[in-house]
C-alpha cells in the first residue's frame, strides 16, 4: 500500500491543505471558510461538561492508542478516514507530529481524538465517543495541553455545531493562512522530515 509521505503531508499542513479519502482516492482540501477553536480566553466548557468533568468519569492518556483511536473514528458509515490515511498518520506518529488523546475507563478506550502538532498550531483531525462527552472531555484536555504548550491555533477544519459550543468559530482562508503564518514562524526545515 501506498501511503502519503510525510514531507508532502507536512509540506501541505504548512500550506493550509489536508487530505481526505474518498472512494479509494486522496483529495486535498483548503476550504474557504475554516474553523478554528481560540484558544485564548474564548474557549468555552459547557456547564454540563463542567459538573461532569469533575466527578472524573475517564482517565485521559495521550499518544498510548493512537492508531486504535484513528480506526475508531474512521469506524462510521460515512468516512473519510481509509487505510492509507491511517498509515500515513501512524508513520506521523511515530515521527513524533500526530497525536492522541484518550479518554479510558475500566472497559477500555471509549473516546478520544488526533490530529497534527507543527510549529505552534495544532490540526485535529476527527474524533469519536463510545460513551457519553468522551470526545468532549478530549478535547479540553488537549486544549490544557496546546495551551501549556504555548500553541497559537487549534485548527478544526469544517465548523459544526458541537465544536462552536466549546467557542469555536469559522473564518476566511486568507485570515486563516495569516494565524497559520504566525503559528509557524518559529519552526525551522529540520522541523519536516525529508
């Protein structure tokens, strides 16, 4: 199987371009309207979110299932998530640029998301629940983490309701690929593998 090389996958992150499969096939996007999660103070826990957090119903690991989270979300009827993605993602991972967070209970994985760290922005990617907010609770521990990180952007790709509720928002490409410019001003080409 071919898979997506990482220098092309990453030289395309740099470029505001992702792939997707569909019917066999790699198509690359760069939507015109992008969705973005601030993460400055706008990041917004939902109330419910908030009460259940704290009665800590997963423990939150990173980067110990990356690919069983990856097969997870692509476990749908409608997916865009195929083989040769989760193999050119898996050989990112253990290059060190894609991610996992996982959301564990006494009955195993049951929520998490991954996604593309690079320079000082973050690309998720998808993410799945097997139990209730496993996917929400996820997402604000990899908010913490950008956070303490120092990231300045949290890509989401499309916009849907459920990640508008956490404060995200869309905006025009081109304002898009200026947050991507700063977002990677400080990394250097030995940060891409060749």
């Amino acid at each position: 199987m071919e898979i997506i090389p990482p220098h092309v996958l990453l030289g395309a992150y740099t470029e505001g371009v992702f792939p997707m499969a569909e019917e066999g096939e790699i198509l690359w996007f760069s939507p015109l309207q992008r969705g973005i999660i601030p993460l400055d103070g706008h990041f917004h826990i939902p109330h419910g979110l908030e009460r259940r957090m704290k009665s800590t119903p997963f423990e939150v690991r990173m980067d110990t299932a990356f690919r069983e989270v990856m097969e997870s979300c692509g476990r749908r009827e409608e997916t865009w998530i195929d083989p040769v993605i989760v193999e050119s993602y898996c050989q990112l991972h253990e290059l060190g640029f894609a991610h996992s967070v996982e959301c564990w209970d006494e009955e195993g994985l049951q929520g998490g998301l991954y996604g593309v760290a690079l320079g000082g922005a973050f690309f998720g990617e998808s993410m799945f629940s097997r139990k209730t907010d496993a996917s929400k609770i996820a997402l604000v521990h990899l908010v913490e983490w950008l956070r303490k990180g120092g990231a300045v952007l949290l890509d989401t790709q499309w916009m849907t309701d459920h990640l508008r509720q956490f404060g995200g928002v869309e905006i025009p490409r081109e304002e898009y690929l200026k947050y991507l410019d700063e977002a990677l001003a400080g990394m250097g080409e030995s940060d891409v593998p060749s």
